[in-house]
C-alpha cells in the first residue's frame, strides 16, 4: 500500500564518521556528514557538517567546514562557515576564516584570523548581496 524506501546505512546508525585514536591517515578526506577525528590526519579535509578534532586528535593541512570545534592539535588554513570553538588545552596554528570564533582560556590560538559575516560572499569571484529598501 505504501512504498517506504530503505534506510541507507549511514542514515540507520547516524550520520557521523569516527577516526579512532592510534590511526594516521595521509591524504584528503571529503564528508558530506559530521565527522569525529581522534587520530591524526595529514591532509585536507573538506564537510558539509561539523568537525571535531578530539583531545588526541590532530590534523595538518586545510580544512573547510560549516562548524568545528578543536579539543586537540591543529595546524594550516581553517574556513568555517559558522562557529568555531578552539576547547580548552587545544593548540591552533596557521590562518583561520570563520563566521564566529569561541576560545576558552588555556587554550593556544597563535593564528592570524578573519571573521566574516554570514551575508558576505564565500567566493572570491562572487559579488555580495545587497539589500535595498523600497
């Protein structure tokens, strides 16, 4: 009577991918879900979700995200579109875009960094919106 169509299995166990502590990956990741890194990646990485780099964790190389929240080590050029949280005893070295930034004290944020507003352009080619009033 009804057709329901079968759940895939990232949508049966939720949609986060976890990198477990001890594992190294050398290379570039791109995830359209979260992601939880507890190893350590020497790459870029590239979501349309949420990063969190666990305590353990640590990535070198560029990252590019919708929100992120640094527990662990970070190194290179990071672009978050909303929120980034650098957690207390996490270290953040390189260049950071976001659109709002959260640094708890004890944290090491030695990084140049940018904030932009949600209504700016994201491509450099892209002219922004304006608004007019009638």
């Amino acid at each position: 009577m009804f057709d329901k169509k079968a759940k895939s299995y990232t949508d049966l166990l939720g949609k986060t991918n976890r990198i477990v502590e001890g594992t190294t990956i050398k290379g570039d990741i791109v995830s359209p879900a979260d992601f939880r890194l507890d190893g350590h990646l020497i790459g870029n990485f590239e979501s349309k979700g949420k990063l969190v780099i666990g305590p353990a964790g640590s990535v070198t190389g560029d990252v590019v995200c919708i929100n992120c929240d640094i527990e662990g080590k970070y190194k290179g050029k990071i672009q978050v579109e909303e929120l980034l949280n650098i957690k207390f005893k996490s270290s953040v070295q390189g260049e950071v875009v976001c659109g709002k930034l959260s640094v708890e004290p004890g944290a090491d944020f030695s990084a140049s960094c940018i904030m932009r507003q949600n209504s700016e352009s994201k491509l450099p080619n892209e002219s922004p919106v304006t608004e007019k009033k009638a």
